[in-house]
C-alpha cells in the first residue's frame, strides 16, 4: 500500500485564470473551494516547496469540470524555470473521472524512483471551473497483511416519529480503511527500513495530529498501471497509527492502522 505525506512549505498558485480562494487548494479540507474563472482554454495550476522532494501521489478532489477533461500533470526541478518535467505513468493521459460517490477526481501514481522536485503543474482543459484540494505526496510502498478492509461510513440521522414515520438528517458519507502492516525487521519498524528514511514510528509521526495523507490500497494490475482500480481504492484524509510490538528476534509487528477518507462536498 502507497501512503503519501506532503512536503513541508507547500504554496499554491494559479495562472491563465484569475483564482479565488486559492489558499482553499492546500487547506486540508476539500469540502472547501477554490473557484478559477476568466480563463481562455486552460487553466494551469500549480503547488511549490522549498526542498526538492520525491513525488509519488499526485491527486485533485472535488472538481467542478465534467468527466473527461484533459489533464497534463508536469512537474518542476530545483533550478528549472519551468514546469517541463515529464513524470511518465498516466501523467499526460489521465482524464476527470467521476467517484462512486458522484464527486470528480483525478488521482496519479507516478513511477517510482521519479526525480526529486519542487514543484508541480496540472493544465487543466476548461475556462474554469472550481477544485476542493490538490496535493503532491511523497510516499512510502507499506507491505501490509492480506485482510484489509474497506467501510462507507453513514453518519446520517435516521428516528422514528411517534406515528412511526422517519426523519432522516442526510449527511456526506465517506471511506474507512482498516490495514496492519505486515511483521517485519527491525530495520523497518524504526530504522528507516521503509526507504527516503522512513520506518514504522516515522510514518506514524508523519501522521500525527490529523496530518491529511493519501492511501492507495491498489493500483496496477500484472505490472501495469490500472486507473480505474487506483480511482476506486484511493483516498484522502486522516490515519491513526497502530501499535507496534515485538514478535521475537529481529522481528516486529504492528497493530491496525485505520484511515479516514475527507470526501469533497
């Protein structure tokens, strides 16, 4: 499983639109939005940070354009002038899909090893429209245990009245994600054994106190990428780490981590 943490010091910006609510793109909430109007036929948007960074995941939640807009997600290397990167994957193929909740999305994962950056760019094929979040995660590929579980939450209200009727207060469901990681070394669970000096304890710090994170359960299929599968099984939103435990020797084990997915309006 790829979890995704961002970078520090992420800014985002706009152009060939004019944008308000830009600050809306990065703030962790994708119920709230960021509106670009007044463009021509594309508009470009961008997030920037000051230490070049592997990126991994790449996705845009709660867009307003319809189902099958063109994309072209680029990216920008420290020293570059402009975003000219090539990212391979589907970065330059990947359209506006539409979610099993209705909302639309466009979710990357870019091949792994992909150059540092500090900066991406996704042209988008409309005048304008409105985004709920854009993100660009570094990530690390967690082996977890077979068995992983996935909800949709219902926080609705639903009573009876007293002549047996039902009053419902509808409210936005969303995803939880159950998953152990699999027992591992020691180098893994706090020794940087995850690669980019990552392990089990940092992972978990990097997620600490409700730190918004990306999930991507599954993602390709006998070695290719599968985008239908990605856009099914992604998410966006908190994680609350598990225990860890020493199973023996070198080895250790975790207890259940648990995801919550932050769904667009």
């Amino acid at each position: 499983m790829l979890i995704g943490f961002s970078p520090a010091g992420v800014t985002a910006a706009a152009d060939g639109a004019t944008a308000a609510n830009i600050a809306a793109l990065i703030d962790g909430r994708p119920t709230s939005i960021a509106r670009l109007s007044g463009g021509a036929s594309a508009v470009r948007l961008r997030l920037t940070w000051p230490a070049a960074a592997g990126v991994r995941v790449v996705g845009m939640l709660g867009l307003s354009c319809p189902v099958g807009t063109s994309l072209k997600l680029t990216g920008r290397k420290a020293g570059d002038a402009t975003y000219g990167q090539a990212l391979g994957g589907a970065s330059l193929t990947q359209k506006v899909v539409e979610l099993v909740d209705g909302s639309r999305a466009a979710w990357w994962v870019l091949p792994a090893g992909t150059v540092a950056l500090v900066g991406i760019q996704v042209e988008i094929g409309a005048a304008g429209l409105d985004v709920g979040e854009l993100f660009a995660h570094q990530a690390v590929d967690l082996p977890i245990e077979p068995g992983s579980e996935t909800e949709r939450i219902d926080p609705s209200i639903v009573e009876r009245t007293l002549g047996a009727g039902v009053n419902v207060v509808a409210r936005r469901t969303y995803r939880r994600l159950r998953f152990t990681p699999q027992t591992d070394r020691l180098q893994v669970a706090r020794q940087g054994g995850l690669g980019g000096g990552m392990d089990w304890e940092r992972l978990a710090m990097a997620a600490a106190g409700g730190a918004r994170m990306s999930l991507v359960p599954r993602w390709g299929k006998d070695g290719a990428l599968d985008t239908e599968e990605l856009h099914r099984t992604a998410l966006y939103g908190t994680v609350v780490a598990g225990s860890a435990g020493h199973a023996g020797g070198n080895q250790f084990r975790s207890g259940g981590w648990v995801a919550d997915e932050l769904p667009p309006i």
